[in-house]
C-alpha cells in the first residue's frame, strides 16, 4: 500500500512568483528565437521547469486528494 504523504494546502496554492516566471519566460523566448543560451542559462531554466513542474503536481494531487 502506498504511504500517503500530507500535504500543506499553502503550498498547493504556491505559484512561481511573477518575477521568477517573467525570467523562465524570457530564457525560454530567446531559446525559441534561435539565441544559444549559455550553460549557466540552461541550467536556470530547467530548474525553473522542474520547480513549475513540481508545483503544477502538488496542485494536481492536492485535487484529487480534496475530491
């Protein structure tokens, strides 16, 4: 049976603050523009994608833990 992990509700309502989104944005644009981002840049950005990521799957198991 699988351990069932509590989850603080204030955090399955925690978002990327505007600032931080604003930056992954912007890394991620000028990837798409054809811009090689540096390697310090890439490692910014996919740990921004993996924390949006994570964040979207707390939400998401916090709904179905409330339903």
């Amino acid at each position: 049976m699988p351990e069932i992990v509590e989850i603080p509700i204030e955090l399955t309502h925690f978002q990327l603050p505007q600032a931080v989104q604003a930056r992954l944005q912007s890394l991620l644009d000028r990837q798409d523009e054809g811009y090689t981002l540096s390697q310090a840049e890439r490692q910014e950005a996919e740990g921004l994608v993996e924390l949006a990521e994570f964040l979207s799957l707390l939400r998401l198991r916090s709904t179905r833990v409330t339903k």
